[in-house]
C-alpha cells in the first residue's frame, strides 16, 4: 500500500483532516468507556482480524481475504448483538469524566482494608450473618454497581457489619467495593448454572461463583446457616476458611507491589490497557496514553479508508467491489404445476453476488435475491437447454449462478386415482396371533406426474410393519408409494403422501378337555379318585400346534394325601402352546383307606363269637 501524506496538506484535503479529528476524538472516547470492561476482549479480536485481514491482502490470500471479508462484513452486526449492553451503558454514561477513574491502591490503604474487613467478617461469622461482599479488580463492575444503592463511603468494620445486619434496608443483596470504597449495597449478582456446586451451598455461594465466572473480582462469602467463610476467585471457591487463611487471601490478591509501580514501561502499560488492568502511572492517569493510542488508531483506519476508496483522493468516483457466495440456493421455477413437469433441475445452485461490501450486506441480510427459470410454459414439452437467471440484486451488484444453464425436460402432467394396497409385516406378532384385513383410509389416492412414469404405475403401496409383541388392534400413519411392475418406486407425487391403516390382530385359540391323573402314593392301603369342575380349557398358541392337540393331561401329585382334601393345580403349558385358560383348576382328592388294623379287628370280633357259641 502507498500512501500520499502530501495530500495532509492541501486545501482541498481539510475534509480529511477533520475526518482525522472527529474519528480521533470519538475512538478516544470509546476507548475510555471499553477500559477495564470486558469489552476489552473484543479489542482483542478485532486486533486478530486485523491483522490476519492484513496479512491475506499483502501476500495475495484470495481464500483467507475471502473469508476475512465475510468477518468483517457480518462481524459489526454480531458486535453489536453480543455487546448491546455494554454498548447502552456506555452511551448512557458519554460524557461524564470520571466513569472510568481509578483510584489508587497503594500498599497502606489495602492493608487497612483487608483489616476492616477481617474484623467484620469474623464478626458477623461467629454471630452467623450472612454477608457477600465483592472487592472490584481489573474487571469492572458498573453494571453490577447500577442495580444496588450508592453509597460511596469510606470501610470501616462498622459499616460492612451494619449493613448485613438482618432486617435492615440493605442487608439482602452485595456489596461492591471499588478502590478503596463501599461503592454500593443490595446489588443483584449473576447465579451460576454449573451442575458441581454441592448442594448444601445457597443462593449466596451460587451468586459469589456465577461472579466469579464472568469478571476478576474476589467475592466474600459468610454461611448463615454454618458460619462458615468461604472466598469465590476465577471460578473457584475457597470454602470454610480460618482468619488466617482468610488475611493471607485477601493479602495475595489485593495488595498491589510497590515494584510493579516502578517498573511499570510503555509496552507494559499498553498490555495492562488491553487486559483491562488498572493504570498506575501518574503519565497514564493523565489519559495521554489514551489519547496516543486512539491517534494511532485513527490513522491506521484513515490510510486503510483511503486505501479501499479512492474517491476520497480524486473527485471520479469508483467505489471498491467485494464478492460473496452463497451456497444452496433453490431454484424459482416459473411454470403452470397444473399442466407440466419439468425434470434435470438440480436441486440448489451456488450464487456468487459481486458488488460494493454495504451492498452485498444488504442483500445477504434482507434475502431479496431470487434464482429463477425463463418461463417454461412457453417452451412447452420436450428437452430444452436454459438459463437460469437471478432477480431481486439492487443497482450495483451483479449475480451469477452456477451452473448457469442446465439441460431439462418437459413434459405434460398426468393424473390418475388408484386404491391402496396394504402389505402387512407381521415377523413382530406372538405366534398366537395373527393379523386380519388391513382397513385403508383414504382408501384411494391421487397420483400425478410426467406422462412418461405415469405409465410405468402398476400399483400403489402401503408397507406397515408391526410393532414387536402386539396384541391388539395396530393403527399408524404410513407413506404411500407408486411402484412400478419390478416393485421400484417411481419419482410421483401422491396425495395425500400418508394414509391411515388400521391392522386387526386376532389369536389362534382351541377348546380341549383334561385329562386327571395322580402321580406319587401315601401308600398301599390308599387309592384315590379325582374329580374336578373344570372339564375343558382354552389354549393359544400356532395354529400347526393346536391342531395337533387333543386333551391337556392335568397331574395332580398325592404322595402326601392320606384323607380326601382339594387342591389348585397349575397346568404345565405343553410345548408350543403360549398360553392356557385357566392356568390353575380345583381338583377334589378323593381318599379311600385299606388298613391292616381294620383286618385284625374284623378277625378278633369273629374269634370272640366261636368262643362264645363252643361255651354254649
């Protein structure tokens, strides 16, 4: 790039001059706002593409600029999405001098303020008041500060206790400290989402992590419940620490070196600037840096604006062209659907739009563009060569398509009105059941298309598969498909595209009797008689096997029975059958006895009576 900085002054370049100004004083007072916010990070990658933007340019990146253009264009837009509330703070607060200021921090006042705090906290600790207090650092806490109540004052331990006291007007909520500082009471923090709090910990420690994830700044917590201490910093909790522990936390993190003071340089002060630190030298405070770095901003954009608009040097005026692709975009066919078909179309087609960056902008934003076919109904049947055409760019900006022209064939529509046939996979059923004659609605469907397919239709198709273990009634929604003599399907259009078909599922079912018998003994002296109400069963089961059935044998075990009783029997399912009704019969064990005592008795009854005759 080459620059003419004899163009600075000429009378005609004062317009540029005062371009210079404005931009200069507007960057200057942006950076005031972004500084020490994290705002700071967009900086950061603005920094990034810029310097790749510029790399891509000088060494001849067509790719890399072509992707960094895509960047830039949709980058503003996306800047001001994610920052929109930063950026409304910011423009509420234009123009007040000492938003940004920072006081300073020197070794002594931290000291007394980490022992104003130690004698509070532990106060409130031993008594169980809760408390969360959070001690601004790099990161600025202005959004935070501006939903609480502003206090401004000094620390002292009797404040901070005061303030937390129970039903008080700002004990619920944060304090935010800032400098040296009570800055606000009763501020709302961001409650963290993470899944690995513990359970136990409250709305307090949620608050003081969720802080803690989105700035630098160290959260003081106080348990109401335990008492207990905890001290939230860059997405970790210190819990339950003792007054030591809590003064050397407090120490370490808050009290600035007297070194770093002195040993501060440009270089080093421009990367606190950009990692949104505190600025500790005196020239700093001054804002020069500031003013420095703004200027220098200003006049790398005004050498790059110059640089992609030469208007600004010349009175011709030629305006820098940029391109943009656009990948699938559907293709617009302009055509009576009711007389024709048209196929070869390819599904989307890739745009390349060229033109002025805002313009490009524009287009891709609104979607005005439009890829179309000349109109077909004047070409009429047959195969035909187009090409495809782009409608909606504005002034400026010019279209191609590609592929730009493609060749496709016309033919007239066609429509005939055939039933559905159903085709049942029943593989899922029970062997017990079977399906009946699917029921179909509608029961006919529209088919429509080019002449040519609509003569190859031999039938139309609804494939339903039945669900695993169905016993009932299946009913679902199924596509409808035009098939051809090999089964094939055919690229048709059928309406409706789904039908509604409802599957019967009935069962394989059989009456046979039972057959009783006993197994086991209680003895020889035994016999037994069954008898039972059940006199048949329902058995379900494949067809083949129920054919072969013709009694269901019921054995009743009786090797225990010794006088009559009734027991509940299961049925043993024979193999293949799925299932029986009933599964359990009463079956009534009828006892009869033999017993030797009953012989001898009979024979001394007998003995006892020839005694008495012969004595006669």
């Amino acid at each position: 790039m080459q620059f003419n900085w004899s163009s600075l002054g000429a009378w005609s370049s004062i317009r540029n001059i005062v371009d210079i100004v404005i931009v200069w004083y507007l960057l200057y007072n942006l950076l005031l706002i972004m500084k020490g916010t994290r705002a700071v990070h967009l900086m950061k990658g603005l920094a990034v593409i810029a310097g790749v933007k510029f790399i891509s340019y000088m060494f001849g990146l067509i790719t890399l600029d072509w992707i960094m253009n895509l960047v830039i264009q949709w980058g503003v837009v996306g800047a001001i999405v994610v920052f929109q509330p930063e950026i409304r703070r910011g423009l509420e607060h234009i123009g007040r001098s000492n938003f940004f200021s920072r006081r300073s921090s020197g070794t002594n006042q931290a000291q007394r303020m980490i022992e104003e705090l130690n004698i509070s906290v532990q106060y409130m600790a031993k008594r169980r008041i809760g408390a969360l207090i959070c001690i601004e650092q790099s990161n600025s806490l202005e959004e935070y500060i501006n939903t609480g109540i502003a206090l401004q004052s000094r620390i002292s331990n009797q404040l901070m206790t005061q303030i937390f006291i129970p039903n008080t007007p700002l004990h619920d909520g944060a304090v935010i400290i800032r400098g040296h500082e009570v800055e606000a009471a009763a501020c709302y923090l961001p409650l963290s989402e993470s899944k690995f709090i513990p359970k136990e910990l409250g709305t307090r420690h949620r608050a003081a992590i969720g802080l803690s994830e989105v700035t630098d700044a160290l959260i003081i917590v106080i348990s109401e419940e335990t008492g207990k201490v905890s001290v939230a910093l860059r997405e970790k909790l210190l819990r339950e620490l003792t007054p030591d522990e809590f003064v050397e936390v407090l120490s370490e993190h808050l009290i600035i070196k007297e070194t770093s003071q002195k040993d501060s340089t440009i270089l080093t002060m421009i990367i606190d600037f950009f990692r949104g630190g505190r600025i500790n030298s005196k020239w700093m405070t001054k804002k020069s840096f500031l003013i420095v770095i703004s200027f220098v901003l200003t006049m790398a954009l005004f050498v790059y604006a110059s640089e992609s608009s030469p208007s600004r040097q010349s009175s011709s005026v030629s305006v820098q062209t940029t391109s943009n692709t656009i990948g699938n975009v559907p293709i617009y066919v302009d055509m009576d659907s009711q007389l024709y078909t048209v196929t070869g179309l390819p599904e989307a087609v890739t745009l390349r739009i060229e033109g002025s960056s805002s313009s490009l902008l524009t287009v891709v934003g609104n979607g005005s563009y439009r890829v179309k076919t000349p109109n077909l109904n004047e070409l009429g049947p047959g195969k035909h060569m187009i090409t495809l055409q782009v409608t909606g760019l504005p002034s400026g900006v010019k279209g191609t398509v590609s592929p730009e022209t493609v060749e496709i064939m016309i033919e007239n529509k066609a429509n005939i009105e055939l039933p559905v046939s159903v085709n049942v996979n029943r593989a899922n059923l029970p062997g017990a059941y079977k399906n009946g004659q699917a029921l179909v609605s509608p029961a006919r469907v529209m088919i429509s298309g080019p002449e040519s397919l609509m003569n190859q239709v031999e039938k139309v198709v609804a494939n339903v598969t039945v669900p695993e273990n169905t016993k009932a009634d299946y009913t679902s929604s199924v596509a409808v498909q035009a098939l051809d003599a090999t089964g094939k399907p055919l690229a048709l259009k059928v309406e409706p595209e789904q039908v509604q078909v409802r599957v019967p599922i009935t069962t394989n079912s059989k009456k046979v009797p039972i057959i009783l018998t006993t197994t086991g003994s209680a003895g020889t002296q035994y016999s037994y008689q069954l008898k039972s109400d059940a006199k048949e069963v329902t058995i379900l089961g494949a067809q083949e096997v129920l054919d072969r059935l013709t009694a269901i044998p019921v054995v009743v075990d009786v090797s225990q029975v010794t006088k009559t009783t009734t027991q509940v029997v299961k049925i043993t399912l024979p193999t293949g059958v799925d299932s029986i009704n009933p599964e359990n019969i009463s079956v009534e064990v009828v006892v009869t006895s033999t017993t030797p005592e009953t012989t001898e008795t009979t024979q001394t009854t007998q003995t006892t009576q020839t005694t008495q005759t012969t004595r006669q």
